[in-house]
C-alpha cells in the first residue's frame, strides 16, 4: 500500500481578490462608524464600491481604492474624481474616500497568497470635498 502525499499550493491573490480584501476593511470601518449600507458594489472599476447613509439620512459615496506596497494608496485620480465629484453632488450625496495598501510581509516583489499573513496600509476614510462653483 502507497502513500499520496498532497502539496497545498499557495494561490496568489487576483485583483478582484485583493480589492475584495480591501472592501473587507473599510467596510467594517464603515459599520463601525454607524454608516448603514444601501448598496455595495465590488466589481473593480466601478464606482462607488458602497452608497451608506449615515443616522441623519445623509448619503455618502464611498470609493475604495485597494493597492500594492510600496505604492501610496491615498493617492488617486484628481480629474477623475472631479467627475465622481459632480455625479455625487446631482445625487446629494458626499463623497468618501479609502484608499488601502496590501503586501507581502517576506517580500513587496512577492503576490498575496490566500489564507497567509499580509501587510496593510489603511489610514481610515477621507472625506473628499465636493464644493461645486
């Protein structure tokens, strides 16, 4: 009678997977701060990631931005949330920003495996001002 031995494979994250992290995140944060949720959307590239309204029936768009270390995720595109800027304040609503970095402790050259320890970069939520002329 043989053995047979299994290999677990490590399986890098995908960036779905890895913005899906990063929801993860500012979501509890969100929850944390008394946001409720209207609508949370994770597919990458579509904005907002979640529409909350906070007790006095404010609503708040809120887009995250999820990253690889090294790289600064509070930066983001400044004439493209020009744009998101204008389509919140024809909704009333505020926009929100939060931006995470993730990386991998033994190397930043190294993918995100699943089910394995990971760095992150959250410095909370910023409010972006949508002051229109």
């Amino acid at each position: 009678m043989g053995f047979l031995y299994f290999y677990i494979m490590s399986k890098p994250l995908s960036k779905q997977e890895l913005h899906n992290l990063g929801m993860n995140h500012v979501g509890k944060d969100l929850e944390s701060r008394g946001f409720e949720f209207v609508a949370i959307n994770s597919k990458l590239k579509k904005h907002p990631q979640f529409v909350c309204i906070d007790k006095n029936n404010q609503y708040f768009f809120v887009i995250v931005r999820v990253v690889k270390l090294p790289e600064n995720p509070n930066n983001y595109d400044v004439v493209w949330m020009e744009t998101f800027k204008k389509h919140a304040f024809e909704k009333e609503a505020k926009v929100l920003y939060a931006g995470v970095a993730v990386g991998n402790p033994k190397g930043e050259d190294l993918p995100i495996y699943l089910n394995e320890e990971y760095l992150i970069e959250y410095n909370g939520i910023q409010v972006i001002e949508s002051h229109m002329n």
